[in-house]
C-alpha cells in the first residue's frame, strides 16, 4: 500500500511537478490533514498523479501558481492516517508515500495511479474525477461509459478463453494432419525402398504433394464456411478485406480523374479480388469494400476543403467581418451595431470552404449587467461572477453543419487561457449541444423565452 522511502532530496519529478503548479497531475496540500478521500478517489479515477503535502501554492515571478516546500509532520502516524483513508475508499485506491527534503523541511509525496478497478468513491458514496486543479463530481455519463469499459474488458477475458478453445481444436486438427503426412512418410520411405526405378519414386512423390495439397485446401475450405455459417469474425477474411479496401482508397486518392468520373457516373470502373484475397472475399463482399473505400476518400476531399481560423478582430479584413456580421444576421442573432460590437471581443474565429466563409464564432467579454440577466433568466444557480467570457455569435451555414465546428469551438476555448467560459444554444439544436458536452460543457438552469440555455464549462 505504501513504503517508507525517503530522500534527502526533491527528486527531480517532484521539482517538475512544484514549479508547473496544480493541475491535472498534481495537488498541494499544506498539511496531510487537507489530504481527503475525495482527493484519492479522483485521482484513481482520472489519470493518476501526485499529492504534495508540506508545500503551499505562492505567485512566481511570471505571475503562475507555483508550489513552495513549507514542511510538515512526516511519521509513521501521519502516514498511517493517508493509508487508512485509502484502504476507507471503495474500492480502495492504491497509493505509494514517500517522504522528500528540500533544505532541511520534509513533506510527503503521495502518489497514485490511475487504477485499473474505476470507478472509486469515498466511504460515503462521492464518485469523483480530477479536472484541471480541481476535483469534480463524475456525471452519470461519465460513470456509465467507465462500467461499459469494465464490462468490455470482462467480455475480452470470456472470447480470450473461447479463442483459446478454439486454439486447441485447431491444435488438435494440425496434430491429425501432421500424423497423416508422417504416415504419407512413411509409405514414401517403403516406395522408394521398393522401387529402383527414379521416375517411379519421382512420381509417386507429386502424386502424395497433391494429395497433401487438395486436403490442406479442403480444411481452409471447410474453416471458411464454419466461420461465415456461424457469422463469426474471421481475422484473416478482416485483414484481407481491409488491404483491399485501403488499396482502392489509395487508388483513387491517386488518381482524382477517376474519381470525379466515378462521381459522375461515367466510369468504367470494376473492382476484382487477387492472390489471397480472392480466395477470402466472395463477390457479394466486394461491393461493400469498394462503398467503404469511396466513403473514405470522399469524406478526406471534402475535408481538405475545409480549414479553420481564429483572428483578433484588428488582424481581421474588412471582408472578413463583413462576412461575419451577414452571417450573424442570416442566424436570426441580434445584430444590432453587429459590426462595431465585432472589434471588442477578444478574437473572431471563421470556418472556411475552399474560400468562402461559411461558419463564425468568437470568444468574448460580456457586459456584467448582460450576463447577470443571462444567468438570472436562466434560474442558474451558478455564480455569474465566475464566468468572465462568452462563446457567442456561433452559427454555420446549414449545409456545412458539423463541419469543423468542433474545432471552431476548440480553437476560440483556446484563447480564453483558462478563463471560465458560460455559452447559450437554442434548447433545440441538440448537435451544437453534443458539441458543447464534447468540450465539457454542461447545463446550469432551465429554459428561457429567448429561448437559450446558459451552459457551464469547467477549466482549470
């Protein structure tokens, strides 16, 4: 559970850990009292990482959070007590404390791993993940996703057992097959004692060749059918008709004129199965492989139409907020003074197709009156204080939806540097909401006239 190690030094890790300040990988505790079970927990739950305690958070000189050795009680009791709250935990976490010296003050590094048995909880019931420097309570999805990936594992060690029943009948049928060719041997051995005459032997040799041949043929043959009857993957059919697959695609991201022929309909284009891959692939398997591989390469064209970009408005052409501002408009937004409002946000981000701007965003600094009336019509029960920036004025023209906007969002997230950042959608748009839940946003709330939804982002 733990071990006594000590160090008359900081390690080097740990200096790492001091001066990048807290964060996803490390907590400072300035006692080892301030060391909970809910900070064990999600640290299990999450990545893994380090709890200092003995070290205080100060300002650098740069202005960043940095950790600073402050000292603290080191002995078995204290450590005794860390334990106890991890073995308290269900279930419980594993944790390995050693203690560290900087200038003649020792304080306890108490690391843990990500752990292989998630979700953990405290003893009354908290399941809760790190998030940036803070801890945060799992949402029922996240807890969902975890026990599917439990429930995926133990479905893994059940087809691990299976394939290994099947692995001994196989065995099994290559022990038979290498008895009838010892056999085959064995007879050869008698032939070419009985016969003097070279071609005789010579010829009786290829006749066994084939024999062993059509057999072998005949057990891929039969393995085949079992697996296809049985509806079961078949790893070798899988890879066969992969490389196929990736092949045409490579083919036709080669060779474009085709591709815009086969996009007409003018092509005279046939795909066909070779070597290996037509003794694995049916006729009826071909045409799916070649509807896979169009899909891909159509969806990579299309792709690099796209690209995305985040400006500050005084980088920004007058064009460009031209564009923007239409396209506010067009989205039914408020646009009133649109163009002037555009210079005071902090930047404007665009999706681009080929060159037409086709979708806008911006990270901005609301009004404090504005964003009280947004969090109060919305009955949040967050303080609007906290949030200090906007993601507003997002709309994409309605053929190019779900297009780069991900990254749009990522990009403008970005630039808030941390910052706590709040957003309103239409309770009816669901996919920007997928979108916002992506970037780890969630709902604070209830609807309003307008009617929008604030939304929540927790950074560190």
């Amino acid at each position: 559970m733990f071990s006594k190690k000590t160090t008359k030094t900081v390690t080097a890790d740990t200096a790492s850990l001091l001066q990048a300040g807290e964060g996803d990988r490390a907590d400072f505790k300035r006692g080892p009292d301030g060391v909970s079970a809910e900070d064990l927990v999600a640290f299990a739950n999450a990545g893994g990482g380090a709890i200092l305690a003995g070290v205080d958070e100060r300002t650098g000189d740069g202005g960043a959070q940095v950790g600073v050795v402050v000292g603290c009680d080191v002995g078995d009791g204290t450590i005794l007590q860390i334990a106890n709250k991890a073995l308290g935990c269900i279930p419980p976490v594993a944790i390995n404390v050693s203690i560290e010296n900087d200038d003649g003050k020792s304080f306890l590094r108490i690391d843990v791993p990500s752990s292989a048995t998630k979700p953990h909880c405290t003893p009354r019931g908290i399941y809760c993940t790190r998030d940036g420097r803070r801890n945060r309570a799992l949402h029922p999805t996240e807890l969902l996703k975890i026990f599917l990936e439990s429930e995926a594992r133990a479905f893994a060690e059940r087809f691990e057992a299976a394939a290994g029943r099947m692995t001994k009948e196989l065995g099994r049928l290559e022990a038979s097959l290498d008895a009838s060719i010892q056999s085959m041997a064995d007879q050869l051995g008698w032939a070419d004692s009985k016969l003097g005459d070279t071609e005789s032997a010579l010829d009786t040799i290829q006749a066994y060749v084939t024999r062993i041949n059509s057999e072998t043929n005949d057990v891929a043959s039969r393995l085949r059918t079992i697996f296809r009857q049985d509806k079961r993957d078949d790893p070798v059919t899988e890879r066969e008709r992969t490389k196929l697959r990736d092949e045409l695609v490579d083919r036709l991201l080669d060779d474009r004129k085709l591709l815009d022929s086969i996009a007409k309909g003018t092509a005279n284009f046939t795909i066909s199965a070779k070597g290996k891959a037509a003794e694995e692939l049916t006729k009826e398997d071909l045409h799916p492989i070649f509807q896979d591989a169009l899909k891909i390469v159509v969806d990579k064209v299309e792709k690099e139409k796209y690209s995305v970009q985040i400006k500050k408005p005084a980088d920004c052409t007058k064009n460009e907020l031209n564009d923007f501002a239409l396209l506010i408009k067009k989205g039914g937004e408020v646009a009133d003074g649109i163009e002037a409002r555009l210079k005071t946000a902090d930047v404007l981000g665009f999706i681009r197709y080929e060159k037409a701007i086709v979708g806008v965003g911006a990270l901005k600094k609301p009004a404090a009156a504005y964003r009280n009336g947004v969090f109060q019509k919305a009955q949040a029960t967050a303080n609007p204080g906290d949030f200090t920036r906007e993601l507003g004025w997002l709309f994409v023209d309605q053929k190019h939806r779900g297009k780069q906007t991900r990254d749009l969002i990522a990009g403008l997230l970005d630039a808030a540097r941390a910052k706590l950042v709040y957003a309103t959608t239409r309770k009816e748009n669901e996919k920007l909401q997928r979108i916002l839940k992506h970037h780890r946003f969630f709902h604070n709330g209830a609807a309003y006239p307008r009617p929008k939804t604030p939304a929540r982002k927790l950074s560190s």
